[in-house]
C-alpha cells in the first residue's frame, strides 16, 4: 500500500480553534519553496509539506534543538523540552541559563525537532512568559503531562516563540518536498 505524501495546505488559510474555554484563530502559514543556492527542487507546489505535517511532528518531538547567539554574536546550540500550543512554541529553561542570558540580549532564535530526517525548523522571536499569563497554567499542565515534570515547582524561566519563518525537510524525498512556511504577512522582516 503507497502512501500518500503530505499535501501543503494553506497560503495563509484561517481556522478557528478552541482550547479549554480560550478562543484562537490560528492560521496557517503560507507555504513555498525555499530558496537554497546551489539546490534544485521541485517547482511543482502539489509536493510542499502540509502545515499539519509540521504541527504533527513539533507536537511529537520529545526533545528540541534551540540555537541562541551570545552577546559577542558566537552561536550557542543546546537541547530544550518544550511543547508546541496552539500557533507558538513553549519552553522553559534555567532563569541563569547561557541560552536565558543569550535571549535576554537578543530574543530572536531557532527551534528545530529531534528527528533530522523530518525536521521542522522554526525562526522567530521570544517573550519571557511569567505566571500571571493567561496561557501558564494550560503550558505547565501540559507539560507535566508530556515530561512527568512539574516545571510550577521549580525556578525556572518560560518563553513562548512566535514563528516568523519556518522550514520542512523530509529527507527521503527533499529535493520535492522541501517547504518554506511564511507566518507573518509581506513586508515583515524574515
């Protein structure tokens, strides 16, 4: 039985959600190709990874990559747990922390799945979350679900990431499938 490759969705398709008494519109990025000197890749647009492909796996990885530059602009790369709710991703980290004092300088990063031959890659902007959010409690309870840890207990900071730019890679078929996925509307820095 041949199974069918995920299908793009989405130039910027709007869909209502819920979520425990909260309302969100999510939408969904617009998807294109990426331009990647020195690649070739399909021009077919029928082959762009869906947004739900992307979603499917940000909610599955376990553990995440997060890249963060120092002051001096040197890059750092280190492993996160987090969880991806809603339209943006949620993590904690060590209030101390290289990546923390990283972010406090520069709030922009990349977050990226643990499964490299279906990444999904995420560029965007942080915001430090505290407590009194609206959204915490929904974040540490459903953490605690996903990693048996109660973060509540524990000193430790929480920023949600909202996506700019995003990128699918499904190795087994790249050169097809390689997705770009636009979240902010044209004109916005990315």
């Amino acid at each position: 039985m041949k199974r069918e490759k995920p299908k793009a969705k989405g130039d910027g398709e709007t869909h209502n959600k819920t979520h425990k008494g909260s309302a969100f519109i999510a939408k969904v990025p617009k998807a294109t190709r990426p331009t990647v000197p020195g690649y070739e890749f399909s021009a077919k647009k029928t082959d762009l990874l869906a947004w739900k492909w992307a979603v499917k796996r940000l909610k599955k990885s376990r553990q995440y990559w997060i890249a963060t530059a120092r002051p001096d602009g040197a890059p750092h790369l280190m492993i996160i747990w987090g969880l991806w709710l809603e339209d943006s991703f949620w993590f904690s980290t060590g209030a101390m922390s290289r990546k923390a004092r990283n972010m406090a300088e520069n709030p922009r990063c990349v977050i990226g799945t643990d499964d490299a031959a279906k990444a999904v890659i995420l560029e965007g902007t942080v915001e430090l979350i505290d407590a009194q959010h609206p959204e915490f409690e929904n974040f540490a309870r459903t953490y605690e679900k996903k990693y048996k840890w109660d973060l509540r207990k524990m000193v430790h900071a929480v920023y949600r990431l909202r996506p700019n730019i995003g990128f699918g890679l499904y190795e087994r078929k790249f050169d097809q499938t390689a997705t770009r996925w636009a979240f902010r509307e044209r004109g916005a820095r990315q």
